[in-house]
C-alpha cells in the first residue's frame, strides 16, 4: 500500500500560499475533505484552486486578497487558523473566525496570539472573530511555553517576512514543521533548526511561488500497522518514512510486532498474538496524541494489561466508551486508560467521533466477531484517502454503504 501525502503537512503549505503572489504546484496531496476545506478556504479569500487530481494541486495566489477565514469554513476545521501568520505577514491584518474542528477539549489559540503580538501584531476579539493588525513586523526572541505545532507554524509564517531576526526557543519538533520550513526555504525564506526545538528565521523582503512534494502521512502508516497488528498478516507501507515514526515502531516492536525498513517505506508483519505495554504520549519525537486511539485499539486485543497516559489534550477518551460496546475492557481514571486486552471483540454499532477514532474502531471491528457499523464515517474522511478501498484491497471485509 502506498502511503498518501500528509494532511497535517498540506494544510500548511496550502496556508502558506498566502505569502507570496505566484502560481504553486503541490505534489502527493491527499484527496481528503480537510484539503477540500482549505482549498475553499483559500478560494474564499480571492485564491484560484484546482485539484488535487492524481495527487497534484496549483495553487494561483494574487497580488489582492481579502484577508479574512470566515466561519463557516474555520468552523469546519482548527487548521485553519494557521492563515493568520500569513496574512498579517503579507497584508499587514487579518480577519479569522475563532476555530472548530476536532471536539477533544479546550485547545485555546492564546499561543498563537501572544507569539504574533510579540512579532508586532496587535489583535481584538470581535463577534467571534480574531482580528489582527501590524504596520510591520519585527524579528523577536519566542519562548513558546509548550511546543505546540500550530503556533510554531503561526509563527514562522509570520517571521519570514518580518525585519530582523526571529528566534523561536521550546518549537514543535514534528516531520511537518521540517516540510513547512522547506517550503518556506524553497520560496526564498532563510530559516534554520526546523525540526529541533530551536528554530531561527533571518526575514526577507520578498517570496515567490515555488512547486513541492508533501511528505508521507506518518499517521495514516501508523493506522495500517496497527491494522496489522489487530488483524494479523503482513504489509509493505510504500513511502512511510520509519525515521519519522521512530518511537512508535520501537512501542510497536515491544508489542511483538515486526517490523522492517525496506527501500521505500517500511514492511511489517504480526503471526502472533500482541502482548501489552504501558503508553503516554508526549510531543514529538515522543508518541503523538494522534497514534493513542490505534494503540488503545492494539492494547484492547493484547496479552496483558496497558496503560495508556494522555499528556496532551485533556477529553481525548471520548472514543473508549465506543470500544467498550464492543466489549472492550477499559477504564479511564484523569488522563490514564487501564486497557486488559481481550482475546476477541465483539461486533456493535459503534459512532466515530473524531478522525483518528474513528479509524481506530474501524481497526479494532478488524478484530471483532460478527458485523461492525461504524457511524460518523464523514470524520474519517477529513483524514484518510480511500480509507475503505484500501482495507479491502489488503483484506479486509469492509464496504462503505
């Protein structure tokens, strides 16, 4: 199976387009409703959007925008607060609706804020808008106080454009912001340490538009091996990048899964039953919140009993009790999930309440006797790419109504 583009990648670049007057072609983009999303997004503010269609997506950016993310289309997805940066970096204000996206409780932008204010960005709150304003921006020292991804990003779209010298101490580490910060670099930005937890950023006067190749979803690999570790069998995940997901192969070689490198991507390969282990996620290159609800799904069916910490969003068990009509046997106590495995699960109707939930129960129905009806499946499609087509082809008994 191949490996589609990243959506925590694209979305991004795709905001990033904001910077620059140009035409950008993007490779190896995800058919996904998220990209969807922020191609109307993008389009909204004056943008000319086409695909993506065979993986390929252009960008025409003008030389005016309108300068604001109306709600309707932010409430549909939080990512879309990353076109704030931009925005103020180019256009000198900014207009964005407070985002939706993913209910897995109170993930508040003040990070976001506080990083462009200390940039030059002053910002009100109006009738549920954010709205920004800078006669220009300054290079600045950051110090996040937690490495989050989003305004990691914010803030260094902003700062390529700005004059001087940005230093932004405690960034996000992920695969993701690297790709970010290529793409910037390609346009003509100068940035160094993307993907340490120092990022330095000298600003220029100008961009231009450039043509890139989005990285490998590290997520939707993760959601095939744990496919495999559910099920059983093997896999070759053509284009998964192991240095990306290297402690989550390290957890999943605990469990008993194997797995390999190979020349493009990584095989892997589970005979016998899983045993349990202990999980707490932690942000990159620690285990990312996005692989706990795959794993919860593994330690459900494992030998043993697991403890599952979550040290990142608070409401982010929501999904348990979904595993648990499936007789699952799970207590959740704060942050932590005790998980005693069973040796089978037992086939329900089941509600998805978030994407990688809802992959995660189609997953566990994988190990689960008798028919499983996953409800809420429009959630999965704000992340995977032929989600179904692909579990079928590599076996499994799963049709999309």
């Amino acid at each position: 199976m191949r490996v589609a583009g990243a959506k925590n990648s694209v979305l991004k670049l795709l905001a990033a387009t904001v910077l620059a007057e140009g035409e950008y072609v993007l490779h190896n983009v995800p058919d996904i409703a998220d990209v969807h999303c922020m191609a109307d997004l993008l389009r909204a503010m004056g943008m000319t959007v086409t695909g993506p269609v065979g993986g390929t997506m252009t960008v025409a950016s003008p030389a005016d925008l309108v300068p604001e993310a109306p709600y309707e289309l932010v409430e549909r997805m939080r990512a879309s607060i990353v076109v704030l940066g931009p925005l103020l970096a180019r256009f000198g204000q900014a207009r964005v609706a407070m985002p939706g996206g993913d209910d897995f409780g109170s993930r508040p932008i003040d990070m976001h804020i506080k990083a462009l204010e200390s940039l030059g960005a002053s910002f009100r709150t109006e009738h549920g808008y954010v709205v920004g304003r800078s006669d220009r921006l300054l290079g600045t020292r950051l110090l996040l106080e937690f490495p989050s991804v989003g305004a990691t990003e914010n803030a260094l779209m902003a700062a390529v454009l700005a004059k001087g010298t940005t230093v932004i101490d405690n960034a996000a580490r992920e695969p993701e912001i690297a790709d970010l910060a290529a793409f910037l670099n390609r346009m003509g930005a100068q940035v160094l340490g993307a993907g340490t937890s120092t990022i330095e950023v000298e600003g220029v006067e100008t961009l231009s538009s450039v043509e890139h190749t989005v990285i490998p979803d590290r997520i939707e690999a993760a959601t095939f091996l744990a496919a495999v570790g559910v099920a059983g069998g093997e896999i070759t995940l053509e284009g998964a990048r192991p240095d990306h997901m290297d402690m989550l192969i390290a957890k999943l070689g605990d469990m008993g899964l194997r797995i390999s490198p190979t020349t493009d991507g990584l095989w892997a390969s589970r005979s016998r039953r899983l045993r349990s282990v202990d999980v707490a996620t932690l942000p990159y290159p620690g285990l990312a919140t996005d692989y706990k609800p795959l794993l919860v799904a593994l330690l459900s069916v494992a030998d043993g009993v697991g403890i599952v910490t979550e040290n990142l969003f608070s409401g982010r068990f929501r999904y348990v009790d979904e595993l648990k009509r499936m007789g699952a046997d799970i207590r959740t106590e704060a942050h932590h999930a005790i998980v005693r495995g069973r040796e089978r699960l037992s086939g329900a109707p089941v509600k998805a309440p978030d994407i990688r939930a809802g992959a995660a129960l189609v997953v566990a129905a994988l190990a689960a006797d008798g028919e499983t009806v996953v409800g809420g499946a429009e959630h999965i499609d704000r992340g995977y790419e032929d989600f179904v087509p692909k579990l079928a082809a590599l076996g499994a008994d799963v049709h999309r109504p």
